[in-house]
C-alpha cells in the first residue's frame, strides 16, 4: 500500500479586504467602462440601413465580455 500525503492549506476565514472591498469596485469599473466605451463606439460610424441592430449587439456581445471576464470577481 502507498500512502498519498496531501498538503492542504487551511483558508483563512474571511477574504483580504483588498479582496473584499477593493477588487469588486476595480471590476465594476472597469466593466461599466468597457461597457459604455464599446457601446459609444457602436453608433460613432452610424451608417445607413443599420438601425438598431447594430448598437443592441454590440451592448450585448460587450456585456457578455464583460461578464466572461469578470464574472468570477
């Protein structure tokens, strides 16, 4: 028989507070800003026959980047 040691680090009982208070208003920034960036880009170079199309998937393809990104935050 082979015995298997596993370290396990015991995690502490509560987040950093860089962790905690400082990273989710970074992500949020950081979020609204690519947000409203792509989403302001989107309708710059408004040609004709686009409509809304245009700026409703850019909202939404950058949302979802955003959330892929920093949703683990």
């Amino acid at each position: 028989e082979t015995m298997v040691d596993i370290d396990m680090k015991a995690k502490p009982l509560q987040p950093h507070w860089y962790e905690r208070y400082v990273q989710p208003c970074v992500a949020e920034l950081l979020g609204s800003a690519l947000f409203i960036f792509i989403g302001c880009l989107s309708v710059v170079e408004d040609t004709e026959g686009t409509g809304r199309l245009q700026p409703a998937l850019a909202h939404g393809l950058a949302l979802g980047l955003t959330i892929a990104i920093l949703g683990d935050i």
